[in-house]
C-alpha cells in the first residue's frame, strides 16, 4: 500500500489530522482502540495535493478567491476536467482490492471537519454503495470538488477559515447494510442535559436522518442510578427508507403505515452506552452517526457536539411560572436605567405584599445576572423562602379581608392621592428646571407604584378569599368549569374602557368614507400630517388627542421598560390599531351574555335557589370579580408614571449631550439611576464627562455583544407533553383559553407590527400587555411565547371567547406569517391544518 497517498484507517489517529482530516483521524483512533468502526482506509490530502498541483489548480483557485462572491463554479468545474495523477489512481485502486472489493462508503474528511468549533456538518460530499475501483476512484475526486461546493465555501468564511488552508482527505469505508440507522447525541442538544442520550433512528441508511428527508423515532434516554430510562419516545413518519442497489448506488423508496418502532429498547440501550464511551474517550459530549446490521451495531462518524447549551438547573412549579410571568413583564434585555423602574414595579406588585406575608422574595440581583452594569440574563435558579413571619400571614390575611371590601377599593383615598401626584408633576416644567430638580421629579415619579402596590396589599386578600370560596363553591355545586367565565367575563377594567375608546375612534373612521379612505391609503405613521390638512382630520385628531390624554401612558411597546416609548409619544402605534379595527368586520361572541349564561347555570341549582344562599353567593361573587380589577386597574395606575419619569430622563439625556457625555439622550438609559444621582456640580468637570464616556461606551460595546442572546432561556418557557398528540404538534404550550380555532398564523413581534393583524388571522406574539388588547378583536385565536392561564393574554382571550395557548417559548421562531394552522386551547397545541 503506498504510504503517501493512502493509509489504513487502523493506522491513524487525531495527530494525523493534516494528513487524513478530522473525520478520519476520530474513526481510526476508535477503530484502534477497540471501537466497532467499519474497516477501510483514507486518501491522503498529500493525493490532493498533488491532483491541484499537477493540474495547476492552485491558479484556478487563487484567481477565484479574488472574486466576490468566490467563484466556486470555476474552481469544480477545473477539478471535474482534470486528470487524476495515475501514482494516486492506482494507489485508491491497490486499496480497494487489496481490502477486498465490494461496495464502499466514500466519504470527505477535510482538515477543518468535525473540530469543536466547526463541524462542517452536510458541507461536503458522501458517496455510498459505491462498486468497483473506477468509480471509487471517481468517487474520490467528487470529494475533492465538494471541498469547493458554495455552501461549503459560505461556511468556512462564517467560521472564519482560511479558503488557502483548506485540505480534502477522502476515507474509503466497508458498506454497512444497514437495517436501520441514525443519529445519537450524548448530551441533550435542546435541553443541555449531560445526563441525557437522544437517538433519532430510521429504516435503512442513515443518509435520511442525516439529510432530514425523514420525520425519524425520536428517544432521549436519561441515565439513573438503574440503568438507563427510555423518558421520551415518538414514533416517526419515515417518509423515505434509502436503501442500496445491486449495482451501486442508493434509491430513496417512499413507505408509510409506520407501527411498529425500527429499534428495541435494548438496542438503544446498547447504543447510549456505547455513545458514552466514546464521549468518555474523547472527554466531551459527541455527536454520533451509527448503523445496525444483523444486529451488531457500527460506528460511522464521531464529532463534538459544537452548539451544546449550559445545562438547566431544575426549575420548581413555582419558578416556572414566576419566570414565565417575568418574561411577560420584562420580554427584553432591560437597560441599566431600566432597573430602577423594575425594582420599584417588583418591589410593589410583588414584594410588598410577599414580605408582609412573611415570604422572602429575591432582589434582582439574585434574579438578574449583571456584568458590568448590563443584565445579561435571567438566573433561573433563584430562591423564594418563607420567614418567621408567614406565621403570622393567616392572621394578617383575615384582618385585611376583613377591614378592607373589595367591592370598595375604588373609593380608596390612595387613588385620588395617585391622580393628584401625576397632576402636579405633569404641571412641571423638565426644560426650565435645575439638574435637582429634575432628580426630584424622578424620585417622586418612582415613588406613586408603592401607593398602587398598597392598594393591592389591602384588597387582594379579601378578593383572593372570595375567589377562593367561589371556587369551592362551583366544585360542591358540580359547576366548576363555569369559574373562569364567573371571574374573568364581563368586567369593566381601564383596559376594556380603553378598548371602547378605541372602538368610538374606529366608528368614527368608518362612517366617514373621507376618513376610511385615507386610513386605507396611508401608513400610521404618515396619518396625523394627512388628517390636520381635512375637517374631518382635524375631528378626528381631536378625540384622538383626548384619547391619548386620558390613555397615553400606556407602554407602546407593551412591556414594563421606561426605555420604550408610550402611546402618547408613538400615537401611530394606536393609529394602526385604529385602522385594522375601522377596516374590520369581525365581531366576537358578547361576553357579558356568556357570563349571564354561566351565572343563570349555577344560580339554577337548588340550593341556589334559597334567598339566603343566592344573595350570599351573589355578594361573594362580587367581590371575588374584583381579582381581575385590582391587577388590571392596579397596573394602569402604577404606569401613570411613566411619561413623566421619561420627559424628565430625556431631558437630563439632552443636557448630557450638550456635555458631550452623551451622542444622543436616549444613551441616558445606559447609565443607573445612582451614577446619576452621583452628578452633583453642573457644569460637569472634565474628569467626571470622561468617566461617564467611558462608562457609556463599554456599556454600549457589552449591549450590541449580547444582541442575539436571549435575556431569558426559551428552554425555562417550554412545556414538556410527551403525549401522541403533542407529538403532532407543531407546537406544545399551556392551556390558556378554551377551544379549537383555524386560521392563517400572523407574526407580531412588537407595536410598530400592530397593523399587519387583519379579522382572521391567528395573532402570534411573543408576550402581550395590556396594549395589545385591542388586537384580540380581530385575531380567532391566540399563540404566544411566554405566559400562563393567569396570565394577561389567557384571560383577555377567555374575555373575548378565543382559543389560546401560553408558554409555547419559540412559536414566534417556528411559525411562519401566512402558515394556516389550528390552535386547540383546551390541551394546549397547535397544528399545521396540512400535516396534522
């Protein structure tokens, strides 16, 4: 055998990598060491080598990396027409013989292939069931043309790979028939779980895993103290079975009437096993191709698993929903700026009455990850911990219930005292006032989410009782599917008060065929300088103004970040809401006819029908509807600040800029409100305008890095359902409002999207607020990334009778705008209508 161009694969190991590449070099050290790999050998790159430089090929490719894009096309185009050196041919042929003829697997391995940080997986080419020494040899030389194939050249610049540098090395194995074959993880690629083995696997070669022809099994097996235990198993469509010919080469043969699983349990057993020993070889989880024949399995290629997350600590019920609430609050990596806004919301929403309870909730810091000023992520892992005082918490419970009714708290004096604060500081002047004087707008903006958080704190537990007796109540009655449309169904909150507001701003536009018309012509964002030229315009405007006045503070992006502007300062936002709903003709079922339907059913019941019990019933039915008021009302009047504490930062921002700190003021927000607080003497002093640059730009630097990092884990979102159907599915959530809708999937990602939502349409969106209510009206079913059935979407769309599903994590990814699908609410999933 000529030791220059090929070498036996049992002779090689990953120090011949330059010779024989990744590929190679991984199986022969297994193969070497014991490892059931099949026996072959590798054509050398020193063949390659000499086939470029026999043929002047390297002219070929150097005048074809000057080309932008490169000009792939020239450089295979040389390699198909030039001669293979007569030494390299013969020496492939003397192997091929020598190992007994037959057919063979031919395969690349080039010199960048299967490294941690490259595995070059699909880029280059795979021959099998190859027959004879000629077409070996052919072979061979459609290997080396694939190192110059386009989407191999795309990927060697993302990886930063010199086109110079790059080898093909050819490995020539013995063809296992495989009866069935596939792919073995031995780590969970989703999930980061070490302690996990996932197995895809199909009849015949596993050319139909590998290039996703197929929909295989699916297994993750996790290892216990036992042995290991089969946790997620899913029988695949096998579309394609690809099997080998008489005469060389492969057929894809379409089959179904899948039944039966291609595998045993103890086989896959055997394999998980055996993938661990190979990972313990190597010392890092791999990725594994395998074949089965006459049941003795094979291993076909061996590389690190290169994009493997950090595994998940394991996340309790209650961090998992508090997460996915989270993620509903905060969708986005906040600013530094942002924090202090997070902590005052948190701190009175959640804190103030966690803590009176006597439950120890986290700081952020405990909850947030922070380099350098930046939350990098969200830590999932944080602990919420009962104190003496939950000993006291049944207690305080009860005296709470008792001194404050629920029915009542809008006559609360903290509700006059909050709109009263906002006058006052909506009175003031940012542009006129001193650097302390805008501080103490700000700190006095901060200060009105506690007087909301108490109102929370007094009437909360005197609702929450209520809802409790209901509750109770419709399960003794044999009515409990009624609770949620008794609880959540007809209640007028700030949010459906806005809603009709925005409904009259519609009827407005329709009636009028000047105003329809240019609403249909026009983009949101060109209306308003359109509108102020008409009479009908300027009418319009003007209700719009007050509208805007009364509900402006709204976050127009609909999340709890004073980073992002509000209704008032992006009135075009609520101009493409008016606009789909002018154009819109879909009309919802009445909720309050469904809530009198429910309450009719239980108010039916004998016991009902007892003047005592009906009216006690009635009374505590009242009170308990006020759970949905105090979050929803609460919310609205603890984001009353939120214009204002903008107005105020801006303007320090323009002063910064002014300074020279600053390139724009919206840069304000990354800095924290105490490095602010921390500017005592205006003007600035050199020495400080230069920290504060610096401070700014790193910060700056840190952001745009973390730009495609996900602030929370999608994986903390995701909802486990190993069941048939959610198998089918496309997608697998939580429950989060009850029936079964089809329609084409509309992507809505943020605000400045609002407008793209027609009447029909299944609005897909990352989270939702109380600013994308209006939205519900046209959509006939709801998907969303985060959240729960308690969560703001889940009851809306229960409040406008449409199916939902929460927590999906990813539907904003998977689903495609247009893609016709069917959302089942009542078990959580979604389908492709053509697939399903």
């Amino acid at each position: 055998m000529n030791k220059r161009y090929v070498l036996n694969l049992q002779e090689i190991s990953r120090k011949d990598i330059p010779l024989v590449g990744g590929k190679a070099a991984v199986l022969g050290e297994l193969l070497a060491s014991g490892f059931p790999v099949p026996p072959g050998f590798v054509v050398t790159t020193l063949a390659y080598d000499l086939f470029v430089s026999r043929n002047h090929l390297d002219e070929v490719i150097e005048r074809a990396l000057k080309e932008r894009p490169v000009d792939g096309e020239a450089i295979r185009k040389a390699f198909l027409s030039a001669p293979i050196p007569e030494e390299v041919a013969q020496a492939i042929r003397t192997a091929y013989q020598t190992m007994g003829s037959g057919p063979v697997a031919v395969r690349s391995t080039a010199t960048a292939e299967d490294m941690p940080n490259a595995a070059f997986a699909g880029q280059h080419e795979t021959f099998l069931n190859v027959v004879g020494a000629d077409a070996v040899v052919e072979a061979v030389r459609r290997c080396w043309v694939s190192l110059w194939d386009d989407r191999a050249i795309a990927y060697r610049e993302k990886m930063g790979i010199d086109h110079r540098l790059a080898k093909m090395a050819v490995i020539v194995q013995r063809m296992v028939p495989a009866e069935a074959s596939g792919v073995m993880f031995t780590a969970n690629p989703i999930t980061g779980a070490r302690d996990e083995v996932v197995i895809d696997v199909n009849v015949g070669l596993g050319e139909a895993v590998v290039s996703g022809l197929v929909t295989p099994d699916h297994y993750v097996l996790r290892k216990t103290r036992f042995g290991w235990r089969i946790v997620e198993r899913r029988l695949g469509r096998r579309e394609v079975v690809v099997k080998p010919k008489a005469e060389g080469g492969v057929e894809e043969i379409k089959t179904s009437n899948v039944t039966q699983p291609v595998v045993s349990d103890d086989i896959l057993k055997k394999l998980a096993d055996l993938g661990v020993k190979i990972q313990s070889y190597f010392g890092r989880p791999q990725d594994i191709e395998w074949a089965l024949a006459n049941g003795k399995i094979f291993i076909l290629q061996a590389r690190p698993i290169t994009t493997l997350p950090e595994p998940l600590p394991r996340v309790g019920k209650l961090n998992g929903m508090l997460i996915r609430t989270l993620a509903e609050i905060i969708p986005e990596r906040p600013y530094p700026l942002d924090m202090v806004w997070i902590e005052t919301i948190f701190s009175n929403a959640v804190g103030k009455i966690a803590r009176y309870f006597g439950i120890k909730v986290p700081a952020l810091d405990q909850i947030f990850v922070e380099e350098d000023g930046i939350a990098v992520k969200v830590r999932p892992d944080f602990s919420i911990r009962p104190s003496l005082g939950v000993l006291l918490a049944p207690f305080r419970l009860i005296w709470l219930a008792l001194r404050y009714d629920s029915a009542k708290w809008e006559s609360d004096p903290l509700l006059s005292e909050i709109q009263a604060r906002i006058d006052s500081l909506k009175k003031r002047d940012p542009e006129g006032s001193t650097w302390e004087e805008l501080l103490d707008t700000v700190h006095e903006a901060l200060s009105i989410p506690s007087l909301a958080g108490e109102i929370r704190k007094r009437y909360l537990p005197r609702a929450l009782i209520s809802a409790g007796i209901i509750a109770l109540s419709l399960r003794t009655l044999r009515r409990r599917h009624l609770l949620s449309t008794l609880l959540f169904t007809c209640i007028n909150t700030k949010v459906t008060e806005a809603n009709a507001e925005l409904e009259k701003l519609a009827e407005m536009v329709r009636k009028n065929p000047e105003l329809m018309e240019l609403f249909r012509k026009y983009e949101p964002k060109q209306l308003i300088s359109v509108l102020e030229k008409t009479p009908a315009g300027q009418e319009f405007l003007s209700e719009f103004e007050a509208f805007l006045e009364k509900y402006g503070h709204r976050e127009a992006r609909g999340s709890a970040l004073i980073s992002h502007g509000t209704w008032k300062e992006e009135p075009e936002v609520v101009l493409g809401i008016v606009a789909s709903l002018a154009t819109s003709e879909v009309k919802h079922g009445d909720s309050c006819a469904r809530f009198r339907e429910a309450l009719d059913q239980v108010l039916a019941h004998p016991l009902l029908r007892l003047r005592p019990f009906r009216s006690m019933f009635l009374s505590v039915l009242e009170e308990a509807r006020q759970l949905h008021r105090l979050r929803e009302d609460g919310r609205f009047y603890a984001m009353m600040p939120i214009p204002i504490l903008r107005r105020a930062l801006l303007t320090m921002g323009k002063r910064l800029v002014d300074a020279g700190v600053l390139e724009v003021p919206q840069d304000i927000f990354y800095l924290k409100l105490s490095e602010i607080e921390q500017i005592k003497k205006w003007p600035l002093s050199e020495d400080t305008a230069e920290k504060l640059r610096a401070l700014v730009s790193r910060r700056k630097e840190k952001w745009a890095s973390l730009k495609d990092k996900p602030f929370i884990d999608p994986r903390l979102l995701y909802v486990q359902d190993t069941s048939e159907d959610a198998q089918r599915a496309l997608l697998v959530g939580i429950p989060g409002s009850p029936g079964v809708a089809e329609g084409p999937a509309r992507i809505i990602r943020d605000s400045s999207e609002f407008h793209k939502l027609r009447p029909g349409d299944v609005l897909v969106a990352p989270y939702t607020t109380p600013a994308w209510t209006p939205l519900f009206r046209l959509a006939v079913a709801v998907v969303v990334d985060t959240g729960g059935p308690l969560s703001h979407a889940a009851i809306v769309a229960r409040e406008y009778g449409i199916p939902a599903v929460m927590g999906t994590g990813v539907a904003t990814k998977v689903l495609k705008d247009g893609q016709y699908i069917r959302v089942d609410g009542n078990r959580g999933l979604v389908f492709s209508v053509e697939t399903e």
